[in-house]
C-alpha cells in the first residue's frame, strides 16, 4: 500500500513539532535534533520536517512503497512520463535506509518514490546533486 510523503523545511524545529504535533494529534515518531516525521494513517502520510539550511516551506513530495516491486513499478510510470529517475540504492537519509528514484515534474516540484528497509543512527545525505540539477521536462499532456 503506498502512502503519500510530504517534507517541508523549517526554520525553528521545535516550534514546528509543536505546531504539527497539535494539526495532528499525534507526536511525531520519528524525533532528532533536526528531523522530526510522523507516520499517520489519517489521512495516510509519511509526513516529515527538518531543519537543514534550505529554505523553509515545502522541500519535496514523495511516495512511500512497501516493496521494491512497488517502487520499479513506479520508476516505470515516471520514466513512461517522460520523467528520467535519478536512482539511489541502499540510501541514507532521515535517519532512515532506502531504495530510491527521484524526478522533477514539469514545475520544478522535486519527487521522491522510494522503499524503507530500515532505520540509521544518522540524517545522512538528501537527493543525489543531479536532481536538483535537473530541468522539468515538458509537460507530457
């Protein structure tokens, strides 16, 4: 079952988990001293902040799969679109490990499909360089 992701840059993390904590009635389950994620189930969403030096509001969308299946089926649909995925496999980041295929849509939103297989002890590194680098394609539309 796939579930939506949603990761937004914050200036000040614990007025954010505050904020957030109260929006969902739920403290996250994720908590670090620049990171914080909460796994809901409604509405059904990976939703996640940090505090990393970008600029605040919203860092990128994703899907989270449950299976590497899922996520190839993905990297499909995306490439089908027109869309070339820039891959990681075996990826750190949010304190998490992942297989991973990111794009840019045709807007310049930054995409993030990915598998969780287990959990890191450290942030580890966002998206490859090459796509923020990456040119949204033309619409296929």
């Amino acid at each position: 079952m796939k579930r939506l992701h949603v990761h937004v840059s914050v200036e000040d993390l614990k007025k954010s988990v505050g904020f957030y904590s109260t929006l969902f009635g739920a403290e996250p389950t994720v908590l670090k001293d620049d990171y914080a994620k909460w796994m809901l189930d409604d509405p059904r969403v990976n939703f996640a902040i940090s505090a990393r030096a970008r600029a605040p509001g919203l860092d990128h969308l994703g899907v989270q799969v449950d299976s590497g299946e899922e996520l190839a089926e993905l990297a499909t649909r995306l490439n089908a679109a027109g869309q070339t995925t820039r891959d990681q496999t075996a990826a750190t980041c949010c304190y998490a490990k992942s297989d991973k295929a990111w794009v840019v849509d045709p807007d310049g939103v930054r995409w993030e499909t990915f598998h969780t297989f287990g959990e890191a002890v450290t942030y580890g590194e966002d998206e490859p360089e090459a796509v923020l680098a990456v040119k949204p394609a033309a619409a296929c539309c």
